[in-house]
C-alpha cells in the first residue's frame, strides 16, 4: 500500500510541476504559430492567384473550382477574413471560360 501512495505523490508532483506546464504551454504556441504561419502563407497566395485572374478577366472553371479548394474554401472557414475574402469575392465575381474555349481560341 505504502508504494501506491508513493507512486501518487511522483505522479502529482509531475503534473504539478513548471517544467511540465512549460512544456505543454510551449507546444500550444508552437500550433498556434504554426496556424498563423500556414494562414498568411494562404493569404498571400490568395492574393496572388486573385490578382493574376483579375487582370486576365477571367476564371476557367478548374481553376475556380482548384482555388476554392485548396486555398479560398479553407481560410474563409479558418475565420478570416478582410482583403483575402474581398480577393475571393472578385474572383467569384468573374466571368468563366471553359477550357476546350480558351484551347480553341488559341489555335486560330
């Protein structure tokens, strides 16, 4: 009897300590910049793409349907929101081609 309570008081002392709680504190920020990371490297890639189909004029259906999945679906569920919701806004505003058009169009 007496080690199990030996063994409780190790344990507690454990969870107890700075060391522990260092460590755990620790690893949440390291997740947390790492969200923030991943977000502004979506954000710049957001705004990157976007202005590139704004100039054009245009957005190919793919194109459209590959950006709002890999990049505009994910960071607006993220929570964000300002320019790069705008960007996503514009470029779902543009008028859309369809690939055989643009290929055809390019052969004449």
């Amino acid at each position: 009897m007496h080690w199990i309570e030996m063994l409780i008081t190790i344990a507690g002392s454990v969870f107890a300590s700075s060391g522990l709680w260092t460590l755990i504190l620790y690893k949440a920020k390291q997740k947390d910049t790492g969200l923030l990371l991943t977000r502004g490297m979506a954000h710049y890639q957001i705004i990157e793409e976007g202005q590139k189909f704004i100039e054009r004029g245009w957005i190919a259906h793919e194109e459209y349907d590959d950006f709002m999945k890999y990049l505009g679906d994910p960071y607006l569920e993220s929570g964000s929101n300002g320019l790069a919701k705008k960007m996503i806004d514009d470029i779902s505003d543009l008028p859309f081609k369809s690939i055989s058009s643009i290929h055809s169009t390019m052969d004449h």
